[in-house]
C-alpha cells in the first residue's frame, strides 16, 4: 500500500489507530492525534512515538509487544498501557497489536480504546435510556420527538429528525451542533433525495458515519477541507412505526463508535414503539364505538376458539367450525373443501359433512378462494338451475398457508355484506388454527411413535448384539465339554452295561447334558440375526412336517394328541424362509403338545386370508385344549427368558417372534374360552394378494 492509501485506511477507522514500522508511524487517523493532544501532521513527524506518548514505566513492555507481534510471534494481541498525552495528561488506554504486512514485512496495526472514549460511552448509553424513559411520559407524537431531540442536544450531540418519503426525506428540525444544515436546506429546500445521502431507512440497528466531512463534501460537491468545522462523527438510527421506518434521527459529534451507534439504533426502536403506543391510543379513541358494536362478534369468536382449541381431531373441528358459520350467516348448509394432497394438480376432496360431494361451480368459487386467498361470493340469477342461489367462498388461512376453503350455501339470492364477510373470515381463521394445531398434534404423535419404535429397535439391536456375543462364548465354552460328557456316558455305557442306580444315574447325566445342549441351541438362535431368503412356501406340507417334528420332541404321550390342520385356497401360500418359518412353528407346535400332555388334547392349525395394517396376509390360528396362559403373565410371554417351565429356557416365543417380524409379518396373543390361542400375520405372495 501507498502512503495516501495507508493514510486513507487509518483515517477511515471509528477509533484512534495507527500503522507502524519499528518505531516509525507510517500512517495515523485524527483520532490518534487527538488522544495524543497534537495536531496530525505533528504526531506523524514523532521519532519515537511510544518514548514519547506512553508512560516511561510501560514502555519496555510496548516496544517488545510491538517488536514480538512484527515477528509473527504468539504472543498476545492485547495489552493495557498508560498513555502520555502532550499536555502531561496519564491516559489508561489498551491496544490492539495486529501484524500488517500490506504496510511493510515488520509493520503492526495499533488500535487504542482508552478509559476517557470508555466513560464517555457509558454517559452516552446511560442518556439514552433517559431520552426514552422521558419520550416515553409523552402523550403526542409531537411532544415525543421533541423532547427526544432536546435530550439529545443536553448530551452533547447536535441532532437532527428528518422524516422519511418514497426515495427521499426531509429536515423537520434540526440542532445548531453542525454549521452545514443551513447549506444543506438552501440546497433541497424541501424534499432531500436518498442519492444525496445514504440515509438506511431500512435497517434496524444504529448506523455510524465515521468521516462526516468525507460524506458532506461528497453530497455538496465541495472539498472535504471545507467541512473540517463540521463534528468529526455521526450516527444516524431509524424510528419505525409498526414496522416501517417513518423518521430517522442523526446526532453528529465526537468520540463515536460502533457501541455507541447500536445503542442510538436501539433508542430508535423505543421512540418506535412510544410513538406506536400514542398512534394506537389515537386510534382506540377512534374506534371505541366500533368496538362496543362489535362486542357480540368478539364474544362469538371467543366461544369458537374455545370450543376449537378442545379438539385435535379433524373431523369434529370440521363438522363444530362449519356448522358456526352456518349459524353466523343464517345460510342452509356448509361445505368444507381441503386439498387433495395425492393430485399433482389442485384438487379438493370434500371431508365434511361426510361424503358430501361439491358441484362444479361451487369447486370453481372454491378454487379462486384459494389461489387468491380471498372471500369470494357468486349470487345465481333466478331460474339458472338447481342448485344453491348464494355461495361465498371463505379460506381457511393460518400461518400465511391456505389449508382449505369454507363454502357457505344458501337457498335464497342475497349479497352478503362486508361485515359478515369479514365475520366469516375470522371464524375461518380460528378453524385454519384449530385444523393447523391438529395436524400438529397430529404429526407430532407419529414422530414420538416412530421415535419409540426407532428406540426400541436401537435397544434391541444392541442388546442382541451383546447376547450374540455372550451366546458365541458360552457356545464354545460350553459345547466342548458337553461333547465330551456325551462321549464319555455312551462309553460307560458301552463298558459298564450299568443296571439299577447307576443306569438311573448316567440316564439323567445325559438328559440333563441334553437339555444344556437345547439351551445352548435356543440361545444361539435367538441371538443370530433374522435374515430370511423368502420364496414361496405352501402352507400345508409346512404345518405336517413341523407337526409331526414338535410330536417327536414332545416324547411319550404326544400321539394322544389329535392335531387337526385346515388351510383356505386363498392362504395357501406365503412369502417366506421355510427353514425360519418351520422352526418357529416347530417351537408354537411344541408347546402346545407341551401343555396339553399328559391329558388328551386336541391342537388345530387354520390358515386363512386375513389383512395386517391394511395388507392382504395369511393369518395362522395355532390352538389348543390345554390349560392356558394365565392372566398376570400375558405381558410377559414374548420376554426373553421369561418361562413357567422347570426346564425351559424362555427363548422359545421370543424366538418365534423374531422370525415372524424379520417377515415383515407379527404375531399375538388371541382370545380364547379354552387354552391357549396364537395369531400369525405373514404376507401372501403376489398371486394370493391378487386373489379375490
């Protein structure tokens, strides 16, 4: 960077800065020089500034802070000092110390805020509280800004109002603190446009100027020189009335900065909002007859947000809001219209009254009501037709979003007047509330279901995860010496041919070895991941062959059982993993040979056509005679581990369900006066779903 554009990047800094080389300063703003309490041109000539202008007792640790900083080293960038001003003033002051190698390899930037700049934002801040606090006790627009203004003035500040217009502004009254407002008014005697001055009207925060020479000389075309009387700084803030900066204030002066700034935009606000307080204390004067009017119509409102904020369910807010409005309008029937939101194109479905359908002109009306979010009427002429004479189209809007349209109907040709119009369109906004909220309601309870069923489905996987684990080690551990257990007792029997007691003994050494060898089985097929290659599996020859395996397992006494099996045409088949699909019948079939022994019993298996969650599915029913399941333990059959047998292992439904789900299928407990009854789901192949 040149000379002139280092001079010109320091000058335009809000705070007193500098640039130096070694001990050398390149460029420096005024703002620095009147810290130091010497002209510009002086401080820029000073040999050594930091021998000259900080206390003798902190310039060792400025000069190494400076020198470190020019080396790239990591030292901090801030650092308090006490400064020497040229009238023997002590200053406490901290800089900022940032390397700038666009001024040179070893050149700093050096930023300065000090207590005195400090203490003089503190008393700026505090008056503008005290502006808006006495702005505030005002009871006119005039009286507001006027006293804003005076306050203002007691601060040190030269402010200035102007008012804002499309493009342009004008001075409504401004201070004696800048020389240059005259020029400035006999320039634009009345309206000043934006061009000439960049006024942001649009923007909620406090906007500082920190040259305003620069900004005079270029607005009236004059050297910037010409306007060195002007304040060195200004600040401008815009005053919006519901939303809509209406006046701007500016307050010119010196010491300003951004902080300062912030607060003046935040001052703006609460003259804003005082300012919007009295227009809307005017206005309530105005309309206070109108309000006593209307007294009926807000009652009504009131009942029908009531009445509406109790329910979240579509259809009763539907039928209670159309039926208010009926009422409201004296008209013969209603109609409510939502999107159809399965068309690409827009189309209404009627969803109340229930199965009402709309006319094609009265979807018309319904149509421009909704595209242009307005109430739309059509009155017949006599003799046109049928159908209703009157019709008025009301959206239901909330939120800014169209949700439906309300179609009033009546018999009678009549124009329905502006108040009832705009009654209606009340009522229609508190019932797009109502319908909004339900829908909420509506999609926040399936968020938290599929979140509960995303939770369980994450504790189950890691807890099978854990248990695959386990079951893999105690299947290792435990399998070896049961392989040598059995070896060992077919030996002994083999050598010894053991009669009496020890036949006994080594009989129940193996069933027990045998039973810790299902438990080890049941426990590995429980833990292994569900994964099954599904094809179609007739349902008859799968129900014999797990049957006739359950009898085998069963032992003595299962033959007594009767097992009866009827499958529907419509059922015969389903997409599964047959080898899954028989172990899991296997162990229902099991049971219930199980419990039904040592009495005769009688097990019966129907296959049916059936739906599950609106799918077409075979539903299985495995029953049988025995004593059933008792009550206090329902909830907790298909618990892992959880079994009422003596030798169980408790994997044996859970497992069953496991297969079942990793189907896509599922599976209950049914109701039964007698035993115990079992419901599958699991889905038909593709020519059995077609199947009527």
């Amino acid at each position: 960077m040149t000379g002139a554009e280092l001079q010109a990047f320091a000058d335009a800094l809000p705070v007193p800065a500098m640039v130096m080389d070694g001990r050398r300063i390149l460029a420096a703003n005024r703002r620095m020089a009147d810290l130091a309490a010497v002209p510009l041109q002086e401080l820029l000539a000073v040999p050594d500034p930091v021998l000259r202008f900080v206390a003798p007792e902190d310039q060792p640790v400025v000069l190494g802070r400076i020198a470190a900083r020019a080396r790239g080293e990591s030292v901090p960038d801030e650092l308090d000092y006490v400064g020497i001003a040229a009238n023997g003033e002590r200053i406490p002051s901290r800089a900022h110390v940032a390397p700038f190698p666009a001024a040179g390899a070893h050149a700093v930037l050096l930023v300065v805020t000090h207590e005195r700049a400090r203490a003089r934002n503190a008393v700026l801040i505090r008056g503008f509280v005290d502006v808006a606090v006495a702005a505030q006790r005002e009871n006119t627009q005039a009286g507001i800004l006027r006293v804003a203004r005076e306050r203002l003035e007691q601060l040190g500040l030269s402010a200035t109002l102007c008012e804002l217009g499309p493009g342009c502004f004008r001075v409504v009254d401004a201070g004696s603190g800048n020389p240059f407002i005259s020029q400035i008014q006999q320039r634009w005697p009345d309206w000043i446009p934006d061009t000439a001055f960049p006024m942001p009207r649009s923007s909620t925060e406090g906007a500082l100027i920190p040259d305003l020479p620069a900004v005079l000389s270029a607005s009236l075309g004059k050297p910037r020189d010409f306007f060195l009387r002007a304040p060195p700084s200004a600040m401008v803030a815009s005053v919006p009335i519901d939303g809509v900066p209406v006046f701007v204030f500016s307050c010119s002066g010196s010491d300003l900065d951004a902080s300062i700034a912030n607060a003046f935009g935040l001052l703006g606000k609460q003259l804003g909002a005082a300012l919007e307080t009295v227009r809307r204390l005017e206005e309530l004067d105005r309309r206070n007859a109108e309000l006593r009017a209307q007294a009926e119509e807000v009652a009504l409102l009131n009942d029908v947000a009531r009445r509406l904020a109790g329910s979240f369910e579509v259809g009763p807010l539907l039928d209670l809001g159309g039926e208010t409005l009926r009422r409201l309008l004296d008209a013969d029937r209603w109609l409510v219209l939502l999107p159809d939101p399965r068309e690409p194109a827009l189309r209404f479905h009627a969803r109340a009254p229930e199965g009402a359908v709309p006319a094609r002109s009265e979807e018309s009306a319904a149509m421009t009501a909704f595209r242009e979010r307005r109430v739309v009427q059509t009155v017949e002429a006599p003799g046109s037709g049928t159908g209703p004479r009157t019709r008025l189209a009301v959206p239901l809007i909330a939120r800014d979003e169209v949700l439906g349209v309300a179609l009033i109907l009546d018999e009678k040709a009549r124009s329905f007047t502006r108040t009832e119009m705009d009654r209606a369109l009340a009522v229609a906004g508190q019932l797009a509330l109502a319908l909004l909220s339900a829908r909420l309601y509506e999609a926040l309870r399936s968020s938290y279901a599929e979140l509960a069923r995303t939770q369980k489905e994450l504790i189950d996987r890691e807890r099978l995860a854990a248990l695959g684990e386990l079951s893999a080690s105690i299947a290792h551990e435990v399998r070896n010496p049961l392989g040598v257990i059995f070896n060992s007792v077919g030996s002994l029997r083999r050598i010894l041919k053991p009669k009496g007691d020890a036949a006994l003994l080594l009989d129940i050494v193996g069933e027990e070895a045998d039973r810790l060898n299902r438990m080890v089985g049941d426990l590995l097929d429980y833990s292994r991941p569900v994964q099954p290659a599904l094809q179609p599996v007739p349902l008859q020859p799968l129900f014999e062959e797990a049957i006739a395996s359950a009898r085998q397992q069963a032992g003595a006494g299962a033959e007594a059982v009767a097992a009866v099996v009827r499958v529907a045409e419509d059922a015969a088949t389903v997409r599964a993993d047959a080898r899954l699909l028989r172990q899991a019948l296997v162990n229902l079939f099991l049971n219930a040979f199980q419990a039904t022994l040592p009495q005769k019993g009688r097990l019966e298996v129907r296959a049916s056509r059936g739906t599950d969650e609106g799918r077409p599915c075979a539903e299985i029913v495995v029953q049988d005679t025995g004593p059933g399941i008792p009550a206090d333990i329902v909830d907790k059959i298909f618990q892992p581990f959880f079994t009422t047998k003596a030798t169980g292992t408790g994997l044996g439904l859970a497992v069953v369900r496991r297969i079942v789900e990793g189907h896509g299928g599922s599976i209950e407990l049914g109701k039964s006066s007698a035993g115990t009854e079992f419901k599958l789901r699991l889905p038909l192949v593709a020519g059995a779903e077609g199947a009527a």
